[in-house]
C-alpha cells in the first residue's frame, strides 16, 4: 500500500517511520525530565526521611580500614570532633563523583573535620574502583547492619554531619560537590565556614 502526495508516491512504512522518529524523541525528553523530577524530590524530601533524624545521637560502630599498608580494625567514636561521614558503594557511579569531590576538598575539611567513608563492599570490589582505590581520605569497610540498622541508610550516597557532641546536625544524600558543600554548611550550632573553590 502507497500513500500519494500529488506527484509524490511513499511506502506507508516510510511515513509510519518518519512520524514515529520526529515523536520518539519528545517522548524521551518528557521522560527524562519526570526521573530528573523525581530524583531532585528524593534529594530533597528523601533526605528528610531517611536515616536518623536530624539532634539525634550519632552512633558508634566499628571498622576495618581499607588502605595499602595494613588492615587496621579501628572503631568510630562521634564525640569529640566534627565528623562527616559518608556511606558510598564503590559499584555506585555518583559514589565514585562524591568521593572525588571529597578528595579534592580534602586539604580544607581535614583541619576542620575527620571524614570516613564507609562502605559494606569487599576489598576487591573497593580496589577494582579507581576513585576508591586511590583515596587519601579514610575509607573503611563496615558490616551491613551498620549501615541498614544503626543508621537506617538505605541509598548511597548518603553523608551525616556530626558534631563534637556526637549529635547529628545535618545529613542529606551527597551526590556532587554542590550537595557536600550543602550538607557541611548545615551546621546550626558553632557554623563551619568553608569556602570551596571549583576548578
């Protein structure tokens, strides 16, 4: 069967085609917007919900670092200093871009703050990862209930900014650099100020 425009005679397989590239696409594009949609709102009003609650008591729990010298078992005690702590996964991709945002950050919160890492994954998935496997920042590997049960965190990247009294001021998922500096600048009690430079 031919479809006839005047002096012009097309397959119907060739006009189908051609409608279904010119609509294909806006359809992509509707799509993508709503996840990105969706994901701004996990971002934002999924943080509020997920983990422990923002004056809560931040909760110890021991560690096993992850570095090229030793395998030191260590254990995390809130009090005592700003901490930011970070639960990642080496197989998450936006894990990967926060840890690098962290390394580069790293020379201004160290003075500031102890930040840890922490992840439930095996020391081969963590070494197979090149932003994990060349940290300086202390990465340390935990068992999963940490994470699930005493932290109630169930996406990564995900960070908690604690306080010298071991309280939790802020927390949030931490996705980027802009997320971070966010999440640092929380703080409502004694305010770090960091100023962060993007190259």
């Amino acid at each position: 069967m031919n479809v006839t425009f005047a002096d012009i005679t097309l397959p119907v397989w060739l006009v189908v085609s051609q409608w279904v590239l010119l609509f294909a696409p806006g359809f992509l594009i509707i799509v993508m917007y709503r996840q990105i949609g969706l994901l701004e709102q996990l971002k934002d009003r999924g943080s509020e919900r997920e983990g422990l609650s923002i004056g809560e008591k931040a909760v110890p729990f021991d560690y096993t670092r992850v570095d090229q010298v030793t395998h030191a078992s260590a254990r995390f005690e809130p009090r005592g200093r700003w901490s930011l702590l970070v639960f990642a996964d080496p197989g998450c991709v936006s894990c990967q871009n926060t840890l690098l945002a962290l390394e580069r950050w790293l020379p201004k919160l160290g003075p500031l703050m102890r930040v840890l890492v922490a992840t439930t994954a095996e020391s081969a998935q963590i070494a197979a990862v090149d932003a994990f496997r060349t940290a300086t920042c202390d990465i340390c590997r935990i068992r999963s209930d940490v994470s699930s049960k005493l932290y109630r965190t169930g996406v990564t990247p995900f960070g908690y900014l604690i306080d010298p009294e071991g309280i939790i001021r802020a927390k949030g998922i931490v996705v980027d650099e802009a997320s971070i500096r966010k999440l640092v600048s929380k703080a409502d009690r004694k305010p770090i100020n960091v100023e962060f430079t993007v190259s």
